[in-house]
C-alpha cells in the first residue's frame, strides 16, 4: 500500500474538496480577518450616519403631512404633493442603505474559542 503521510491528508484530492481549501487558507489569515473588521466599522459609521439622515427626511415628511391636512382635498397642488414624496423618498432609500450596510455585521467570525467538555 502507498503510504499516505498525515501532512498529505490535508491536501484536497479533487475538485469537491478543492471547493472550500482556498476559502478556508483565505479566512485563517489575520489579514482578512482586519480587513473585515475594518470594512465592518466603517459600515457601522456609514450606516449610523445613513440612519440619522433617514430619521432626518422622516421629520421633513411629517411637517410635510401636517402642513397639507388643513388643506381641502381640490385645493391640493402638485408642488404640495412633491414636499412628501421627495423627504418620502429619501426617507427610504436611506432607510435601505442602512440595513444593506448593517447586514455587514452577520458576517460569520471564526470561533474564538472551543468550548470545554462539561461533566
């Protein structure tokens, strides 16, 4: 029989083992691990930022809303119907950015530790 050496056994055979061999080298480099960590702050910053310019067109629309409740449904003008949809608009599409730019935190992290066997 061929000897197969325990350094040997690590090594990918064929391509279903070849999948993930890169991946798995790519994510147990500090390297990576400091970028992502990096990259995830600066989410969190962008998106507290995104956050706080969504509350922001939030306050627009609604003194938008109060300004036109008085206001007969025929005495309606366009331009009043603009002054909602325009903070409205901006409310969510920065409402979006914020959650696609926290969805960065769900990033999966390496174990830091391994848990100990209980008796």
């Amino acid at each position: 029989m061929g000897g197969v050496t325990s350094s040997a056994t690590n090594l990918p055979d064929d391509a279903n083992d070849l999948r993930g061999f890169h991946f798995r080298q790519l994510l147990g480099r500090p390297l990576t691990w400091t970028v992502v960590s990096v990259f995830a702050l600066a989410a969190g910053i962008a998106a507290a930022i995104c956050g706080l310019g969504a509350g922001v067109f939030d306050i627009f629309e609604n003194r938008a809303v109060l300004k036109l409740l008085d206001v007969p449904l025929r005495s309606t003008a366009p331009a009043m119907i603009q002054a909602i949809r325009s903070p409205a608009a901006a409310k969510w599409i920065l409402a979006s950015v914020t959650v696609v730019l926290l969805s960065a935190s769900f990033i999966r992290r390496p174990k830091t530790h391994e848990s100990s066997n209980r008796d």
